[in-house]
C-alpha cells in the first residue's frame, strides 16, 4: 500500500520548539489535573451541602405530618389537644392541609400569599407522594424562583390526608450563590495553578534544555575542531599513495580503505556541523538567482558515474525550461545531491532513478527525485527525516550512510520555506517531491 507524507512551510520541529511544546504540554497536564479535582470538589461539596440542608427539613416534615396525622386521630376520638403547642413549628414557611376523604378542607396552617395557588395547584394534580419527600420548583412573573418541599400522610382507612410542606427558596437560593462563589474560586484557582505550573515546568526542562545547549555546543566544536585532522590525515594518506617506495599491494590497500573511512568521517564531520550550525541559528545562506532546470540536469550529469557502477540508470522527465528562483545555490545543490544519492543507495542493481522537473505555477516550482527501490513502509515514513534515523540500520552502515542526509535536506527545504513530500511503497519505491517559491522576501529560519 502506497505511503504518503508531507512537511509543509516550517513545520519542522527543532529542539527549541520542543522544549516550548514540552512545557506548555506539561502545564496542560498539570492543569487539566487542577480542573478535574476542583471540579470533584465544587461537586462534592455542592452535594454534601444539598444533603446537609434538605435532610434536616425532610425530618422537620415528616415529623410535622406524624403530629398532626395523630392530632386528628385524637380529635375524631373526641380527645382534647393544645394546637398553639402542636403548631408551634408552623410559619410563613412551614404550612399543612387536612382534607378529608371527600376533598374538604378540614383544618389547615396556610402558606404564604405568594406561594399558596402553587401548593394547591401540586396537591390538585395529585402529585405529592405518600410518606416521601419531593421537591417542587417554579418561576413566577417576576422570574423569582420558588422552591417547596411536600409530603403527605394519609390515615389508614383513608379517611384523612395530611399535605406538609415548607418554602426552601432561601435556602436553595442560598446554596445556589454558596455553588457560584465555589466555582468563581475554582476558576480563580485554576488560573494560580496553571500559572504555578507553567514556572514549575519551566524549572523542572531547564537542566535538560541547559544540558542539550551544552551538548548541542560540543558537537559544534568537536565538528569544527576535527577538521583539521582529518584533513592532515587525508592528505597523508594521499602522500603515501603517490610514495613510490610503497610497493606493497597490502600496504597500498591498507592506505585506501584508511582514505576511505577517513572520507566517511569527514563527511559525518560536515554534516554534524551543519546540524549544529543549522540548531544554534548560525547556518548562513547566500540568496542569488539562480536556474533551478540547470542544477537538475547537472545532477543527471554528476550523478551518472555514481549510478553506474551499480547498473542503475539516471533518466530525465519533463520540462527543464530553465527558471530562476531567489535562493541558496550551494545548498540547493546539496540537496538534490543529498535526494539522489539517497535514491542511489537503495536502488537495487538494474534499476533506475529519476530525476524530475514541474515549470513555474503560482510562483513556485517542483522537481521530484524518483526511484525504484525498496521503498518505505507506513511506520517508519514519518520518522525518516529524523536526525540519525535509518530504516535498515544493518543496510545503511554497509552503504556509509549516518542518517543526517534527510535531515539536512529537510532543513535546506524549511530555510527555504518550501514543502517536501515523500510518497512510498514498500518493495517499488520512493519519490521525494520538492516545492520551492520562485521569490520569497528572505532565506532562513522562520
């Protein structure tokens, strides 16, 4: 199954933007935690006050209904009872109905003015439960929200219903603002918290970013420092081969494969410069105009005797209509050659690489580097622009390569602000697609 991925315009990812990301990535974290726990809390505490409140007005209710229930027996008995003491309880906001059986009101404690054509319109529409307690709540003409707690008791032949009720508007209303006042100090909390994690993460990545800073120096000094000796040793190694007393072939062999591993060196040398330059923003670029269709076909040219010598053909497609584009010669240079013989090396023997060019359109302009090789699969596509990342980590060591060439034509393409896109299957193929803008005001990072 064909594989595509792409890297648009500065996309790239260096270790600075990954320690910022890394950061706000960890006070994310630490402040959805944050949230989720007060959220836990304000609910928490939200419930435990509703319990707390209603459970003592449901036993004050119950209690009443008990008492007058068994006020009423009694007096059907013809018993005496002092009512001031029996409802002595009762007040604007605590009130009862009896009826009895044929719906007559019989005795009653009545509710305020305001909220009694509602406690009679529930006990009309029959929805007080027997024994339990319900909540009842309604918006008047005011938008003023009245809440009531009903219960009934009925006797057991029947015979009379009691209806107990209480206004807890103040109540609910009170613990209403309680719950608001929590969740403006939840959020106020919130914010601190984010804010403490933002400086905590900051603290906890300083050693890490301040250790990378050291090591990303390192590489810079030691690439730029061994230059010179591998420089001395190549060219010794060039003496002893044209030293005409040296007529041993073991010894003259010895002598190359030493200049070859040296040159291996020097390149890994150079790239880890590059690298280290390209991290600490000292990368300089030279913008000219310049004929990108040219570098193309002088790629074909230069390239060949590389492909040659595994039987791979170099071929040409499309239009080289010669077109300039403002950017960095050399490092444009650098990498088409980096494409190329990166499709070289895992071209198999017969195969062929193909090197194309799409004219100008919408002020840009794409070549794309093609070949017939083994391809790349889903998973490791991603991952192939990646600093020291090879696919075959076997294969590559026995082709010289270090995995630094697609990074670096990965950063040659972002200093551009261009696109590069890969396009793959496993046991076909590769193709390595570049668009790069004709003008753009500067070249560098972005």
């Amino acid at each position: 199954m064909t594989a595509l991925f792409k890297k648009g315009e500065g996309s790239v990812k260096k270790m600075g933007d990954m320690f910022r990301s890394g950061i706000k990535a960890l006070t994310f974290f630490y402040a959805a935690i944050m949230c989720v726990f007060l959220c836990i809390l304000i609910f928490g505490v939200h419930g435990v006050m509703k319990w707390a409140i209603t459970s003592e007005q449901e036993r004050e209710l119950i209690e009443t209904a008990e008492s007058i229930m068994g006020a009423q027996k009694n007096a059907r008995l013809g018993a005496t009872f002092d009512e001031n003491n029996l409802y002595k309880s009762a007040s604007d906001r605590l009130f009862f109905y009896v009826f009895d059986n044929n719906g007559t009101l019989i005795r009653f404690s009545r509710g305020s003015y305001r909220i009694e054509p509602f406690v009679l319109e529930v006990i009309e529409d029959g929805l007080v439960p027997k024994n339990e307690i319900k909540v009842f709540g309604k918006f008047d003409e005011t938008r003023r929200r009245t809440e009531l707690m009903l219960t009934s008791v009925e006797s057991e032949n029947g015979a009379i219903v009691v209806y107990v009720g209480k206004d807890v508007s103040a109540m609910y209303s009170g613990m209403a603002k309680a719950t608001y006042a929590f969740i403006l100090l939840g959020v106020i909390s919130l914010i601190f918290s984010t804010l403490i994690g933002f400086f905590l993460s900051r603290r906890a990545l300083k050693p890490a970013r301040l250790a990378y800073e050291k090591q990303r120096q390192f590489a810079a000094d030691a690439s730029h420092e061994l230059r010179t000796p591998l420089a001395v040793v190549l060219s010794t190694a060039d003496l002893l081969l044209n030293d005409p007393t040296i007529k041993s072939d073991f010894l003259r062999q010895t002598i190359l494969d030493m200049k070859d591993e040296v040159k291996k060196m020097s390149n890994l040398v150079a790239d880890l410069l590059l690298v280290a330059r390209s991290d600490n923003n000292a990368l300089k670029t030279l913008a000219v105009r310049f004929d990108i269709a040219a570098l193309l076909r002088q790629a074909v040219r230069t390239m060949t005797p590389i492909a040659e010598k595994k039987n791979i053909v170099i071929k040409e497609r499309g239009d080289f209509t010669p077109t300039e584009i403002l950017g960095d010669e050399q490092k444009i240079r650098q990498l088409i050659t980096i494409l190329v013989d990166n499709a070289i090396k895992y071209t198999k023997e017969g195969g062929s690489v193909t090197i194309g060019f799409v004219p100008a359109k919408q002020g840009k302009v794409s070549f794309f580097i093609e070949d017939t090789g083994i391809g790349i699969s889903k998973e490791d596509l991603p991952k192939i622009f990646d600093r020291f990342y090879r696919v075959d980590k076997a294969r590559s060591r026995q082709m010289g390569g270090n995995g630094l060439g697609l990074a670096i034509a990965d950063e040659i393409v972002r200093m551009h602000k261009g696109e590069i896109e890969v396009i793959s299957e496993e046991g076909k193929g590769t193709r390595f697609t570049v668009t790069l803008r004709l003008k753009q005001k500067y070249i560098g990072r972005g």
